[in-house]
C-alpha cells in the first residue's frame, strides 16, 4: 500500500491481521552496497564471501523476522526464520543448509545478543557473518569471530520482517 511521506516519498507499506488488529510495517525497500559495509574483525572476507554480501541481505530481508540465511557462492543454502531465539535460528539454518559449509556466509536480520551463536557458527565451517550491529555486546561478538577466525561485517542496517 503506497502512501506519500511529508517529503512527498512514496513509502510502500505492508499490512499483516494479528489477534485483535492490524500490524503496519515498511516495506523494506533497502539495499546495501559493499562500500558501506563495515568490517569489524581483524580477519577480512574473502572476495568471493564479500561478492556474496549483497545476495544474502536482498534475500534476508523477505524472511521472517529472527532471520538467519545461509549463502555461497550467490546460492541460498539454509534457511532459519520464525524462531523466538536467535541461536535456534542459526540452529535451524545450519541444520537446512547441509554439511558442505566451508567458506559459506551466515547472514542475520538483527545483531547478536551474545556470543553463543558464534561458537555454534564456528563449527560448521562458515567464514563470514553479516549483521547490522547494535548489540551491548557487540565487543564480545567480535572478539568471538576473531577468536574463530571468522570475518564480520555490520550493515548498521536491519531488516525485520514480521
């Protein structure tokens, strides 16, 4: 449903029927570019991880919130969404996308709140994670990545779909 800002934007809404109402969210219309990227690790994607970065988040941001996908190589491998918890999420994702995960990215609509997650990611063979940032504990989420030999991006953008 296209509606016109006080700037005279055209913003496209999206309208989901809950219990008792109505929920009305933008549309997220948002795309990023390599150059607004943020690493924050010492360690540094790959060319190909980072070719991938813009893939993974337009694909993201059309699943459900408490999102994680999976991508190599421009190719969605797993998909984790819907789930109360983040780490189920990833759980989810790892568990869709199969046994074949090295130099994969894990890409996630939201930042992470601990670093549980990366522990779990680090096991999998995944090589990069591109989130939006944010988190109190952001500091102790690199510090994880970096422990793992994992490269992270932010995005200092998120894309939350309910």
């Amino acid at each position: 449903m296209p509606i016109a800002n006080q700037n005279r934007q055209q913003i496209t809404y999206e309208m989901r029927y809950i219990s008792g109402g109505l929920l009305l969210q933008e549309k997220d219309a948002q795309d990023i570019q390599l150059n607004e990227l943020k690493i924050v690790t010492t360690v540094k994607p790959s060319k190909i991880i980072l070719e991938t970065m813009p893939f993974a988040w337009r694909t993201l941001k059309h699943i459900k919130s408490n999102g994680i996908l999976i991508a190599k190589n421009n190719q969605t491998l797993g998909i984790g969404a819907g789930q109360v918890s983040r780490i189920d999420a990833v759980d989810m994702a790892i568990q869709k996308a199969g046994h074949d995960l090295n130099d994969a990215l894990l890409a996630s609509d939201a930042f992470f709140p601990f670093r549980d997650s990366i522990d779990r990611i680090a096991k999998s063979g995944i090589r990069a994670i591109i989130q939006p940032g944010g988190s109190v504990r952001d500091d102790e989420v690199i510090a994880a990545c970096n422990e793992h030999g994992i490269a992270m991006a932010f995005t200092e953008k998120r894309c939350f779909r309910h």
